[in-house]
C-alpha cells in the first residue's frame, strides 16, 4: 500500500502533465489536500511531506484537527456552510470554497469584520442545475458576484462547482467550461473544480484548485 505522501506526490505529477498537455503552467493549478476522512497522523505525514494546503467539511473536526496540528496549516472550509458555524470556522479556516447563499455571503463578511479575519471564499455555483446539492443557479450567479464585491472583510477568490457523480466525459467538460463561462463574464481568475474523478478535466477547462480526497488519502 502507497503513503498519502507518495500518492499526494503522483497526483501532484498527474496534474503537472495535465497541464502542460493543455498548454497551461502548471504552476497555475494548486492542489488541496482533502482529509475529511484522514486522521491526524495522515495529515500530520503529509504535512512533514511539505503539504499546507488541507480541505475539511465539518467546523467541528476542523477545529479538532486544527488544535492538534501546526499552525501554519492553510486549512480550506468545503462543507456545506451554516450560518451558525461561521464563527467557528473562521476560528481556524482562511478560505471558504461554499458560499452558496446571499445572506451568507453578507454573514460571512460581518463576522469576519467582528473577529479581525479577512477569509478568502469562493461563491460555489451548481452548474448543473442540480440546487439540491446547494451551490446558486446560472441565474442567481450574476447577482451573487456583485453581492460578494461589496464586502468589506472577506475578499471573493474565485467560483467553485462541483461535477454530478458518473459524469461522462463531455458532461464534466460541459459543466466546468460553464463555470469557467461565468468566471470570465466577471473577470473572475479563481476556479475551485476538479476531484480524484474528474480534476483532469477541470484542469483542461482552467481550474485553478483541484480538491482531491480520496487519491490521496484513500476511501
Ligand atoms: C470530499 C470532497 C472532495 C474530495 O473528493 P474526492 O472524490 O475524495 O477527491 C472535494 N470537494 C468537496 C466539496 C468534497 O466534499
């Protein structure tokens, strides 16, 4: 069996090679370490291995593995965002990729203002039109990005989509060109799309950080 650290290193190549097949600098296209599902020795190996970048779902085990883990940890929010935890998650997270409602947008901003942080966020947007999943439609989106340009504290960083699971081919590229469609109507430069299924794609439509867990750290 292969170490997170050798399996986060070959993705790390996987990506590089995609890139450059699409003519894109590799450099361009960063990778956050999912370890919802990692314990802290696995991200404690990563971590000696160089990695800073991490990615969790829950504000409550976020804040656990933050307390046991270095501080110079970039952790990344991915979770679905409740109003409620936002206060915790600024506590240990600098950047928020599932912003997916105007009130939390206008949330997130003041209580980053209240508690002296200034998180980067990414608006997620369902390109798929599949809302049940969270994420604001095609149609809110326009809106959306002119509500996060007002705030005063937390800065937009970019748009991030997540592809429906068993996608074909022509559907991922579908759905992350899409994406990529908005980002650029906005003169948006931030693209969070891509997983351990699918970053390949996301990648030849420009993402800019892929979010792989399970590559990585295994099921
Ligand atoms: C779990 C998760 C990932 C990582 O998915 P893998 O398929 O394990 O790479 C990426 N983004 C979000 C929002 C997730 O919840």
């Amino acid at each position: 069996m292969s170490s997170c650290a050798a399996n986060f290193s070959s993705i790390r190549q996987a990506i590089d090679d995609c890139a450059k097949d699409v003519s894109r600098d590799p450099a361009e296209v960063r990778l956050l370490a999912v370890s919802k599902n990692a314990d802290i020795s696995a991200i404690r190996e990563l971590y000696d291995h160089g990695v800073r970048d991490f990615g969790e779902n829950r504000a409550a085990v976020l804040q656990e593995k933050a307390a046991n883990l270095p501080d110079d940890i970039n952790w990344h929010f991915i979770g679905t965002l409740q109003s409620n935890k936002i206060r915790r998650i600024l506590q240990s997270a600098n950047v928020i990729h599932s912003v997916d409602s105007l009130d939390l947008i206008k949330k997130l901003d003041r209580i980053a203002g209240e508690e002296g942080k200034t998180p980067e966020f990414y608006l997620e947007i369902s390109v798929s039109g599949e809302t049940s999943k969270g994420g604001f439609s095609l149609e809110e989106a326009d809106l959306a990005v002119a509500v996060a340009g007002e705030c005063r504290y937390a800065k937009l960083a970019g748009l991030m989509t997540m592809a429906p699971l068993a996608a074909s081919h022509e559907y991922l590229v579908e759905i992350f060109s899409g994406l990529r469609a908005i980002a650029k109507k906005h003169s948006i430069s931030g693209l969070s799309m891509g997983m351990s299924g699918d970053f390949k794609e996301a990648i030849s439509c420009g993402s800019t950080i892929v979010r792989v867990g399970t590559a990585i750290f295994g099921k």
